[in-house]
C-alpha cells in the first residue's frame, strides 16, 4: 500500500459528496472493484458483487446486512495492514503511561476486539450515573426517618441529582473537546468516588443533596464524552452496535440498581449504597487507566511546531496576558453553552426530542414501578420489586444485542437503494438513512407497552402481565434510544460529545420533571389514566417528528452543514 493510501482521507460534507455520487454512480461495481485492488484497498481474488442500482440479483445483494458485511471486511483488510501506535513518550491524557491499550494515530483502525473492548469500559463507566440515581429509590423512606424531613425534601436528592447529569455534561464535553477525552474520563470519576464518600457521611439532609448533584454532574461525564469516543473509533456502517452496546450502562442501571439498593439499605442503611457507589468508581477509575486510550483525534495546532519565541515589552506582555485570560474565561464559561446552539437547527433539535420524550417516560414508568408493585393490592417487599425492573432489563438487552446490527444494516440497505456510491465505490452513509421502519415500529410499540403496564396495574393484573408491558417497552425505547444517538453524532460529526451533551441536557431534565411528577400525578388520577397521557403525547410526537425529519432532513441538513462550516 502506499503512502498516500495509509492516511485516511479526511470527511467530507454530505452535500460535497452527494454532489460527486451522480458521477461515480455511472461505475459499475466491477469496475471499482478492480480499481480497489490495483490500489491495494482489497485483496486479489472473486469479490462479491453490489448492485449499484438498489436492486441486485437476489437477496443477497440487496440486504443491508450483506452490504454491511463486505463494508466490514473491507475495513477489516484495510486495517490489518499496519496501525501506527504512538510512541509512549507521545502518548496524551493523564497517566498515559499506565494504559495497556496503545494511542493509536488512526483509531478506526484498531482490531474489532480492541474496539469492543474500549466500548465495553465505556459502557461499564455510564453505568455510574444512572445506579446513582435508581440505587437511591428504596432507602427514601429511611432518609426520612433519619433526618426528620418530608418525602418531598427527600425527593430533591433524586431529582437534583438528574438534573446535574443534565447540565454538567455541557461543561465535559466542551473540555474533552480541548483537553482529551481519557483525562475527562480520569478527573471526573475520581471526583465521582470523592463526593460518594462525602455522601455517605452526611450529617444533614441539605449536606445529602449538595454532595448528590455534584455526584452526579461528575459521573455524567460519560455519558456525553462516551458517544463521542464511539464516534471516534468506529466508522458509520457500523456504529450502530457499538452505540447500543454503549447505551446498555445508561438503560441497565435503573434496572440493576433498585435491586442493589433494596438489599443494601434494607441490611446495612442507606449510607452502605454510597460507599457501594464510590467501591464502583473506584474500580472504573482502574478500568481507565489500564484500558482506554487516548482517541479524540489530534488538532491542527498539536501537529505544527511550536512557535517561535520573541521579546516583547512590558505594555505588551500585559496585553497577551490580558487576551489569554479572557479566552480561557470565555473557553471555561461561554463556549460549554454554546453547544446548546445546536438546537437551533431542526435535525438536531428533533433527533434529540425523540430520545428525551422516551427517556422522560422511561422514569415515570420506573417510578410507577415503584409506587404501584409497593402497595396494595401487591404489597411486594422492596427486593422483590427491584426485581420487577428486570423484564424491560432484558428488553434492553435484546435490543442491544440485535437492534444495533438491524439498524447499521438499513442505513446500508438505504445508501444501496438510492446509488449513492463514492469515487472508491464505497457507499455513502447518510444519518437519516437510520430512521426507516425501525423508528416506526419503535415509536408504536413502545406506547402501547406503557398503556399495558398501567391499566393492568390499575385493575391490580397479576404481575406477570404488567411485566410484559415493561419488557415491550424495553425493546422498542432502545431501538429509539441508539438510532437517535448514533444520529446525532453524525449529524454533529466534528463535535459527537458536544451534539450528545445536548441531548443529555434535554433528556436529563425530563427525566427530573418525570421523577418529579410522576408518584403525585398517580395518586391524583390512578397509574392507567397517567400512562394513557404519557403514551398517546409520545406517540404522537414520535409519528410527527419521523415523519418531519424523514421529510426534510436531507435540505435541512445541507443547511446545517453550511451553517457550521461558516461558523469554523
């Protein structure tokens, strides 16, 4: 291979190479493939035919999954011809020395396994915030009794602490842009661990609840910066998995955690499920160190030599000093709100409201869960009902499983159909290409799981049937959860974590007003009559923002992509 094929060419705007697709698309496939092997980008040898008209000579050739299979192969050959690793001395991020998985110049490249196994640490670490929050819900009432305060007042630890993970990530996400990702990831947990500790040791309620926001604004470090190291170690065809594998922390916590802290506060007090909190921060701390690189990709600035030194007078030194000290006021204060300026464009604003309206209605379905199964005419003891988190538990899990390859296999299957072939002959992956039947099916499903689960709980349903209602929601949110992430991060390509920091912030707060809301709406009006609600609005805001976006996202996204490229 040569030396101009080694480096990867950098990515383009969709509308430069939709403009350049007309052109290739009169190649036949063959005749790329011939090209690709005389360059050295595939081996010599019979190579599978794709039909470049969509509609090829058989299943085969027009199932997504094939497409996304040969992609894979390709990539895969590609990247077993060299990896460059950085040279230790080289390597960025806190403690670098330490980690056993080498800095790479070109993260795309590192082998399958090592990719699952930094998206595995990632996932593992998002897992932190959320069990924060659901480790919480059965030693509500003993924080009650031992501080003498309302529920109300107790209450505030929970939704506080969400809505920290909702602003905070603003903030991480802009400095792992500047500073890295692994030093991010470092500095946040072991922050993360220290104000676990502070928790379990509070004398006061009003202590409690300080030391619970900023543990959970340290721990939401990863779910914003995590999408964003997906984005840079896997290519588009096949983000997808890695994202639903990477959504799996965020999903499984709530289901794990009520378990966790029903045993823990009901043996030990509520005080034991900090320390436990802090025991598992501890352990992703390690993780970090040993197993994730650095892989945000270098900036412009880091790969020039440095500039040379020059005398200057007193009167302009104070100048520079001055100028320095305002843009780093501007980098610490102004420019992590500035993310939320991604909302203004209608891809971004849409995509994330599909993923918040579903998350909101994930937690009022947990806290239901809660309330309904811990009375009559149920009147299950806590570690019973934390085990009622598992069905929609393992509808996350399937869904993660297979979801995420159904998922990279339309967005293949739709790149086929419409003949979008670059000058490679690769396929030309577009983000709402995503969003096809799976979206449809998600957004009806998952509603219809909310209106089982309540009514059942409302006639007092053996406990079985609720429980199917929860699985089906499981299954169907995912499915709406990592096509709406994935989507973001290439929506936002030159900035994932900044593009998932806003969805975080939109989400989280719903997520606050849901845990809020929901145990006195349902004493108001009955768990059926809340869940009704809270379907039939996602289900029409679903239909509506599919159908929008499937509509427009391709004007709407060229317009996007030159706003932000006048802005750079």
């Amino acid at each position: 291979m040569s030396a101009d094929l080694e480096k990867r060419q950098p990515e383009r705007p969709p509308e430069e190479i939709e403009r350049q697709a007309s052109t290739a698309s009169a190649e036949t496939t063959e005749t790329a493939t011939a090209r690709d092997v005389e360059k050295g980008a595939l081996p010599a040898g019979p190579v599978p035919s794709v039909s470049t008209s969509g509609e090829g000579t058989g299943a085969e050739a027009d199932s997504g999954a094939a497409v996304v299979r040969r992609m894979a192969s390709r990539a895969s050959t590609t990247r077993s011809k060299a990896v460059t690793i950085v040279p230790l001395s080289e390597r960025r991020g806190l403690f670098a020395r330490l980690a056993i998985t080498p800095e790479v110049e070109r993260p795309y490249e590192y082998r399958n396994s090592t990719k699952w196994g930094i998206t595995a640490t990632i996932a593992l670490a998002t897992l932190a915030a959320p069990m924060g929050s659901s480790i919480f819900y059965p030693a509500l009432h003993g924080l009650t009794v031992e501080f003498n305060t309302s529920s109300t007042v107790v209450n505030l630890s929970v939704a506080l602490y969400m809505l920290s993970m909702s602003i905070f990530p603003l903030w991480w996400s802009s400095f792992s842009e500047e500073y890295g990702r692994r030093s991010i990831y470092l500095v946040s947990f072991m922050l993360f661990v220290v104000f676990s500790v502070l928790c379990a040791v509070s004398q006061n309620i009003a202590m409690l609840i300080v030391f619970r926001v900023l543990t959970g604004g340290a721990s939401a470090s990863v779910q914003a910066v995590g999408a964003g190291t997906i984005a840079d170690i896997w290519e588009s065809f096949e983000r997808g998995r890695a994202m639903s594998m990477f959504y799996l922390g965020p999903l499984l916590g709530p289901i794990i955690s009520p378990v966790l802290g029903g045993v823990l506060s009901q043996n030990l007090g509520w005080r034991a499920c900090m320390y436990f909190l802090a025991i598992y921060g501890l352990c992703v701390v390690v993780m970090l160190l040993l197993f994730l690189p650095e892989t945000l990709a270098k900036r412009k600035d880091e790969t020039e030599d440095s500039p040379v030194l020059q005398r200057m007078s007193t009167r302009e030194s104070a100048r520079v000093r001055s100028e320095r000290f305002a843009k780093g006021l501007k980098r610490f204060l102004v420019d992590p709100l500035a993310v939320l300026l991604f909302l203004r464009f209608p891809p971004v604003l849409i995509t994330v409201c599909l993923a918040a309206i579903a998350f909101g209605a994930l937690f009022v379905a947990n806290i239901s869960i809660q309330q309904e199964f811990g009375r009559p005419p149920y009147g299950f003891q806590q570690i019973i009902v934390g085990l009622l988190y598992f069905p929609p538990g393992i509808g996350y899990f399937l869904a993660s499983v297979f979801g995420g390859r159904w998922i990279d296999s339309i967005m293949a299957r739709e790149a086929a159909r419409a003949n979008r072939y670059d000058e490679h002959g690769k396929l030309i992956l577009l983000p709402e290409d995503r969003m096809r039947e799976n979206m449809w099916l998600a957004n009806t499903v998952y509603p219809c799981g909310l209106l089982l689960f309540g009514w059942t709980l409302h006639y007092g349903v053996f406990w079985f049937v609720p429980s199917i209602g929860t699985f089906l929601f499981g299954v169907s949110s995912m499915l709406v959860f990592s096509t709406a992430t994935t989507m973001l991060t290439e929506f936002v390509r030159k900035r994932s974590s900044a593009g998932v920091a806003v969805n975080n912030f939109v989400r989280n707060i719903l997520s606050c007003v849901g845990t809020i809301v929901a145990a006195p709406w349902v004493d108001a009006i009955g768990v059926g009559y809340v869940m009704t609600i809270v379907a039939l609005f996602c289900l029409a805001a679903g239909y509506f923002g599919i159908w929008t976006l499937r509509r427009n996202a391709p004007r709407w996204r060229k317009e996007m992509d030159r706003a932000l490229n006048g802005d750079d």
